[in-house]
C-alpha cells in the first residue's frame, strides 16, 4: 500500500514534470524534484523507486518516460467519472475548475437537496436530485465524491455517498466525517488554511 | 515559534469547540479533542499549553475558556484585512466563501490583471486593476494575500505582493512559488487532493 504522502508527492511530481517537459527540459536529478516539492533526494528516490522507474547517477531521470510512469500509476489513461454533491459557490467553483482542466477527471452530475436546482444545469454541469443519487452512481460506477455542502449537512450525506458504494470523498465541508475505515476522506479546510497564513504573516516566523 | 501543524491543529479545535457549545457541551477531555482532529491526547495536551490554559483531570477543559483563549492566540477580536489576487472562478468562489462566514477574515479589495474586471464589483467586492495594488496594500497596511490566478501568471504576482509587503500568501495556483524566507506560503492543491481521492478510492487501502 502506497503512503498517502507519496502518493500526493507523485502528483506534485508529474505536475512539475510536465512544466519542465514544456520548456524542453529532458532530464531531471532527484535533487530538482526534491526542490520542487519541499523533500529530500533521498524522499524522491524512495518514491520513484515505487513506480518501478529509476533514474541514472550521470543523467538523472528522464522527463518524458517518468511522466509516463506516473500515469500508470494514477491510471490517467482512463477518465475517472466523479459525482459532486452541494452546487452552492464552492460546489459551481469546482465545476468550472474540473471543466476547464485538460485532467482525467470528469465530474458526470451533481446533486443538491435544494429541489429548484434539480434538472437544471449549472456551470455545464446537471444537477440531479437527491433521490437521483443512488441510481448515477451504480449505472456508473462512481466511487468518488467531492461534498461541497454546509456543515450541518455534511455527515448524512456522507452516510448516503457511503451507503450507495463511494469510496472516497474530497470534502470541503468544515466538519470531520465519519466513515468506515475502507472509505478514504481528503479534507480541504480553507478557512483553516487562511488561519495559518494570517498567523504567520503577522510576523510569527516558522 | 509556534509550529505549523499546532496552528493548524488550534484553528481546528476552535472549530470543533464552537460546534460543541452549540450543542450545549460545557467541558470537554484530552482524548476528545485527539479523536477530533485525527491526533494523540499527549499532543493535544501540548498544544493546548502553548496557550498557557491547562484542563483538569477530572473535568477537562471548559469549552467556552478554550474557545477564548484560541481567539486570543488567533488575535480574532479584529478583523484581519486581506487581499485577493485572480478574479476568476476560484476567485469568485473565495469572494462568495469569506463573504459568507461568520469569521474574522475581511477581504477588502480584489484585483485582476484583466482590466475589463476593474472598477466592477464582483461578488461584493470591488475589483481593483493590478496598477492600484501598491496603494491599497500600503494604505491599509495589508500582510495576506489570495492568490488565485492561472500558474502561468503566479510567481511575478507573487513577486508582486512580496515587494508590496505581503508577508503570507494562501496560493491556489498548482505551482510551487518562490518567495524571501520571511514570507509564509500556504498552498491548496485541489488536483493533487482529488488524485489522492481517486487513488485511495480505487480500492488501495492506506
């Protein structure tokens, strides 16, 4: 089983990769990647080492070849179909953001409790019904949600994301889900985040 | 010099502590709060000492006292002036989000490099073109920053702030920015957050 912290370092690493592929970059040292993302060439060695690719001491990793691997790692060469469920501002940021971005992920409907949205589109997306959720995810095979809903919503919607087969959450709702333990939960918690950068701005050095 | 992650951690015990008053919840244990945010008792307990406030065994800690002693370490009893930087769909979203919430955070001017945007309000804020920057941070003796631009645009807007004074960034841009080592920068990723999900979803347990 890949540590979560690798796995999020290979994504930062295929994302810096392809930046460097575009300015004509062929070869990278694990020191660069180490840089890149605030780790260790001793870290990135570990983690490459995962993906069955190394590198050689003279002329490092080749660029193209490492992006590859990282694909098949995170299986990019197929779509993943997501559903979102909360189309309030941050659910309709997201659909534009997964609808701009050349990435594999494609969110295939939303969902909201507020009735008035249901069967409308909203930032090219359609926005069903609750009562739609469970039949989407099966006819499709769904196993991963992004929960943009309040608070207060958020834990009984996980119970439904749960019950119905979805098997991770990105979860923008400020409140700890609980879910068994083979459902995977990534909490993105921006008011925390701004909390951290006032605190450190304010002169308090790390 | 407080660490990042106890930070982190206070902001997100607060959150949790305020929850609990709303449910009329008066004292609340070590132990508690460590399931809370995914931590140990003895961590929590360390945590809390930087705040110079000790439960008691028997009792534990009074929620409202801990509640105003993390405002106190926060500085919540004023408003924190920031500024945001990218009016796009993000932009928009954060705009919507911090205008929304109950919190201390106030975002006081937004700016795009698109100058059609300028001198509009957009999400209740007006959006200001990047010439006025210099002035409006000056004036209001602004310290943080959003940045939600394209990854293209983000490190000379990020060298921008800097030179204006901007000492904490929460960046949104998928880049890494390189900043003097007195400027705090906290990142949100949504991409690699969500390929973590989809990893994780896909049945490889942690």
């Amino acid at each position: 089983m890949t540590p979560e912290k690798t796995v999020a370092r290979l994504s930062l690493y295929r994302r810096f990769l392809k930046i460097a592929k575009e300015d004509g970059v062929d070869n990278v040292y694990s020191h660069q990647l180490a840089e890149m993302v605030r780790s260790t060439p001793a870290q990135v060695r570990r983690d490459l080492m995962i993906l069955g690719y190394n590198g050689s001491p003279q002329k490092g990793y080749d660029v193209a070849e490492l992006i590859k691997h990282i694909d098949t790692f995170f299986n990019t060469e197929k779509i993943i179909d997501v559903i979102l469920v909360g189309v309030g501002n941050i659910g309709r940021a997201l659909l534009s953001y997964f609808r701009d971005g050349k990435s594999h992920i494609k969110i295939i409907a939303s969902f909201d409790k507020d009735e008035t949205k249901a069967g409308r589109v909203i930032n090219n997306s359609r926005c069903y019904a609750m009562d739609d959720l469970k039949n989407i995810v099966a006819e499709n095979n769904v196993k991963t949600a992004i929960l943009s809903v309040p608070a207060t919503d958020a834990q009984s919607i996980a119970d439904i994301l749960v019950e119905n087969g979805i098997r991770g959450i990105l979860n923008f709702a400020p409140t700890r889900l609980k879910v068994p333990s083979d459902v995977f939960v990534e909490d993105v918690d921006i008011t925390m985040n701004m909390e951290k950068v006032i605190y450190f701005s304010a002169g308090k050095k790390k």
